[in-house]
C-alpha cells in the first residue's frame, strides 16, 4: 500500500513538474519510480526492524546499567529520588521491557537522540561524532583501495584463462579471502609491531591531523592507519579478484562479445569496454556485502589497534553496558549499511538499462 502512495505522488503532475524536471537525473529517476518507492520502503523497514533487534539484543544481556552506576552512587549519598531519576535518564525506570520506554526509545534513535554515555557524562552523539571520522576514513579508504587493486585483478585473471598464471592468482585469492579479519591482523601486529617494530603499538592520533591537511600531517596518518588498511584491503581486495574474474568469464561468452569480435574488435577492447561494465553488476552486489564485512571486520580491527572509531566505542561500551553509547552506535552503523545496500541498486540501474524499465 505505501508503495503504491509513494508511486502514486512521484508520478503526480505536481511532482514531475516542480521536482522531476529540475532534477540531473530527472529523466531517470521517472523511469525508476517504481524503483525508487520500493526502495525507500524497504529501507525505511529495516531500519525499524534492526532498531527493534537492537533494544531486543541489549536487553537480553544480564546485568542492568544503572546498577552498575549507581552502586558507586550509594557510597555518595544518592538519595532514592537520585536514583529514579537516573533510571529514568538510562530508560530503564519501568524496567528493561517497559512498553512506555521502548516506545521513547524508538522515537529518539530515529531523531539520533542518543541520550547521554553514564560513564563519561558526555551527549552520546558527541561521542560518535568524534569516532565517525575515523570510521569512515578507515572504511572508505579500504572500500575503494579494495575496489582499485581488485578489479583490474580481476580482469587481467580473466584475460589469462588457462594459463598458469590465472591458477597461481586463484589460489592466492582463495587463500587471502579465506583468512579471518584478526587472524590477520594479529599475524601483522606480531611481525610488523613486536618483531621488527615497523609500525607504532596504537593507531590513536588527534584529529587536528584530519581537519588541518598537509603533507607531513597526511604521512603521519597514512603511518597510524597503515596495518588496519592492510588488513581490510588484502581480503577485500582478493575477495573482487574472485568475484571479477567469474563475472568476466561468464560475460566473455555472451553472443555480444562473439559479435564484437566478428567486427574487428581488439581484444583490450573487448575486455575493458563491453565485457567489464557488464561484468560489474555482480561485483557491485558484492560491494555493498563488502561495505557490510568491512563493517564488521573494522570493528575487530579498530579493536586490535586501537584505532578510535566507532568500533572501539561500541565494543567498549558493550562490555560496560552502556546502553545509550552502544545502541546509538550499532544503530548508525546499520543505518549506512542499509543505505549502502540501496545505492546499490541504483549503480546496477546505471549500469544495466534494462533494470530501469
């Protein structure tokens, strides 16, 4: 139903003509109405579907906040109005399954109201804040280092096909991508860190260095970041390799590509120009399974070391039970994630025009 109201209004007279048309991609998006309302719809359910996960999961875990908070509160004197009130602040004053507060809870993740962290006495989105910077340099740099190295990989893997060299990229892309996110990552820190000591012990650094770009500013950051981007690209990385590769291999026998070769085509032509773009589809339905792994797999790897973003905070702020900090960061984390996975979709209408129809 809120598909068709949402298609009913994008292809009204008024929405065409005062919002369409004054559009870039005007054009395109009336030919993806349908597209673009049910994707909205759909992130728009799981959204509250992973909000709900996240009160449900929290509340399961044994133990309660407040107690641990205001156990250091008796010995100060706190009075049982003092203590109500914190319980009231942490959400928590009706209970850990209380209707009442489940319902202030939703409404205020999807205002990022956090609340604030109990622990540090700081707003909550102060918090993430300070981390996200962090976590979207780290991410966003091994999502497109991954996506550079990979691709071409790829391609080249498949130009070799039965040779050799294509069995030697394979096996090494299998062994790479089979590899765990800390196994790696610890086997780094023990030769790179305690062995040979390359890289630093912390990946801790001021922001000043992110938000004041120069060259000795842009080493010094490129040298903290240094093993948890490697950590991320390598799988990553060997992960498009394998995935290029068999969408190449299954582009490269379309009638299309027979008849480019009829015609004279050379074979980098060939490769690059109408297998590759085609071939990308399945790759770019791999990204946004990237975006989530490397999600995932930044969490352990800011972790192991000590990179200060929102992994750090939300791992850290699970085992005090911290319930504001760390719902408010799972939250956002799910939040670009689901965002992601519906950019996606429309790179595969960009790519591909029969998916606009």
């Amino acid at each position: 139903m809120l598909i068709i109201i949402l298609r009913y209004i994008f292809t009204s007279k008024f929405f065409s003509k005062f919002y369409i048309q004054n559009l870039p991609l005007g054009k395109w998006v009336k030919m993806n109405i349908y597209l673009l309302a049910r994707k909205i719809i759909q992130a728009i359910v799981l959204a509250v579907l992973m909000a709900v996960i996240v009160y449900v999961v929290y509340r399961l875990m044994p133990g309660n906040p407040a107690e641990l908070f205001l156990f250091g509160a008796k010995h100060y004197g706190a009075t049982p109005a003092q203590m109500n009130a914190l319980l009231s602040e942490l959400g928590l004053s009706g209970g850990k399954w209380n209707l009442m507060n489940f319902l202030i809870y939703m409404k205020d993740m999807f205002t990022f109201n956090f609340g604030y962290d109990y622990i540090r006495g700081e707003p909550v989105w102060e918090i993430i804040n300070y981390a996200m910077p962090y976590t979207l340099l780290l991410l966003g740099t091994a999502l497109a280092l991954s996506f550079i190295i990979g691709i071409p990989l790829g391609i080249v893997t498949s130009w070799v096909r039965g040779k050799k060299s294509e069995a030697f990229s394979i096996t090494i892309s299998l062994i790479l991508n089979s590899i765990p996110f800390f196994i790696l990552g610890v086997i780094l820190y023990i030769y790179l860190v305690s062995f040979y000591h390359i890289f630093p012990v912390t990946s801790g650094f001021s922001t000043y260095y992110l938000y004041h770009f120069s060259w000795p500013n842009f080493e010094f950051v490129l040298y903290k970041m240094a093993l948890p981007l490697i950590t991320l690209v390598v799988i990553e990385a060997a992960a498009h390799v394998l995935t290029m590769r068999a969408a190449m291999v299954s582009t490269l026998g379309e009638d299309y590509i027979l008849t480019a070769r009829a015609k004279g085509v050379s074979e980098a032509g060939i490769m690059f120009r109408h297998a590759a773009r085609n071939a990308m589809i399945p790759v770019t339905t791999r990204m946004a399974l990237e975006f989530a792994g490397l999600t995932g797999g930044a969490v352990i790897v800011e972790i192991l070391f000590s990179w200060p973003g929102i992994g750090h905070i939300l791992y850290y702020a699970t085992l005090m039970e911290d319930y504001a900090l760390s719902e408010g960061a799972l939250f956002l984390i799910s939040l670009i994630t689901i965002i992601a996975y519906v950019l996606i979709d429309y790179i595969h209408a960009w790519l591909d025009p029969r998916i606009r129809v």
